[in-house]
C-alpha cells in the first residue's frame, strides 16, 4: 500500500495542510501512524477516506440535520465502523429524496393554485385581519410580518390604518407557505413571484432555481433544486466510497 506525507495528501486532495491535520483532529479520518521523526504517515486507505469526506460535506442545504448526518456518516467509516456507515448513508440518501419529492411538490401545488387563482377572481368583499389570517393559514402572525418586510406581498389597509387581507391575498400566502414548507429561500419564492407579475406564462421551476447574477449573496436554498440534486451526487458517491474502504481494510 502506497504511503504519503501531509504535504503530499493536501495536495492531491487540494485542501492546505492544516485542513490536513483538522481532519484528523476532528476525526474525519483514522489516526495515521507516525514516522520516528514524528511526520505522519498516511496510506492509499487514508486517501480514499479523505475523497469521502471532501464528497459527504459538499452538501450545502442544511435543512434537517443533513450537515450533521454527513459528519456521522464520514465519523463512523473512519472508525472502521462499515456496518453502521451504511446504515446512514442509506438515511440519508432516503431523506434527500423526501427532500427532493417535497420541492417538486410544492413547485406542482404552487402551479394549481396559480392555475385556480386566475380563474377566481380575487373578492375585496371578504377581509381577514392579520391574525385571522395567520390561523387561516396555520403560521404566525410574526410570520406574516416577516414576509411582507421581505416584500413577498403587500396588504391593503383600511381607514384607520388596520391591514386587511384579500381572498386573493390569502390565495398567494397560501404559494408562499407551500414553498417556504419545502425550504425554498425568501429570496428565490420573491424572484418567482416578480418574474410571474411580468410574465404569467413564466416557468415557475427554472426561474425559482435559477439566482439572478447581479444577487450578492447566494445561498443552496436560492437554487434548492439544484442544491438537493448536487447532494444526491455526492451522496451515492459517498455510498460508493464507503463499499471501496471496506474492501480496502479487509
């Protein structure tokens, strides 16, 4: 079996040599043995363990634990533990794919009621106060603030400056509430509904998926659909990984 020093995993790797040295401090892979002089010694097997772990914490939605699950998946194959690196890798294979079904869930509900909306027209007669609407809806009215200072809606008000809600108001936090459930950003759910006051025949999956490139910061949940197909990648990569080291140790 091959050996290799800390510089030369860095380097094949692509990491600095102190990332080196905190993937074994955080027990990301198996402690190597050390040379008289005291230099680490890593081998073929400490290579592979190394590709695990840069693959495992690529995944950049953290909804649910899933950070925390690849940490534990890499863990256990450092610590030889095959049995119960499979077991996780499976989890968490499993709850990616819930994850990716619930996106694509809600992107189908968004789309109905979207499809409902334009053929209801929205009743001005019919007004919910902000807290009715909030338990109409099942959120809090917190919530409810957070979104219309994030600009996702606006609310009208009466005259003495109390906000009222539409049916047609209800109708899009009903969209809103859909995406938000399966962890589609603030951000992403107000470039969907932007794009569809301009456009109403916009596609509403491309577009929710797909930042703006002047956006200063993006996060794995502003393209959540891509985000979670990425982390499925990794993921059976990971699996495979795990398979390769436990041929390697025996």
């Amino acid at each position: 079996m091959n050996t290799y020093k800390t510089a030369d995993i860095a380097k094949m790797i692509g990491i600095h040599v102190n990332t080196v040295r905190l993937y074994e401090d955080c027990g990301l892979i198996s402690k190597p043995e050390r040379a008289p002089n005291g230099y680490r010694i890593f081998t073929d097997i400490h290579l592979e363990q190394f590709r695990l772990a840069r693959a495992a914490l690529k995944v950049e939605v953290l909804q649910n634990g899933l950070r925390r699950q690849a940490v534990d998946i890499i863990k256990a194959s450092a610590a030889g533990e095959y049995k119960k690196a499979e077991q996780l890798i499976q989890a968490y294979v499993t709850q990616i794919e819930a994850e990716k079904s619930n996106a694509e869930e809600a992107i189908k509900i968004t789309r109905s009621m979207l499809s409902t909306m334009e053929k209801i027209p929205d009743d001005d007669s019919v007004h919910f106060t902000r807290r009715e609407a909030a338990e109409h809806l099942g959120v809090t009215m917190d919530t409810l603030r957070n979104w219309e200072l994030n600009g996702l809606f606006s609310i009208k008000r009466k005259a003495n400056g109390y906000r009222v809600y539409t049916t047609g108001d209800i109708q899009r936090l009903k969209i809103i509430r859909a995406l938000r459930c399966a962890n589609y950003s603030l951000s992403s759910i107000l470039r969907m509904l932007g794009a569809l006051s301009a456009d109403p025949q916009a596609d509403i999956r491309r577009i929710i998926d797909t930042p703006h490139g002047d956006e200063d910061i993006i996060t794995a949940c502003d393209r959540l659909l891509t985000s979670l197909h990425e982390a499925g990648e990794n993921a059976r990569f990971a699996a495979a990984q795990i398979e390769k080291l436990k041929n390697m140790s025996k």
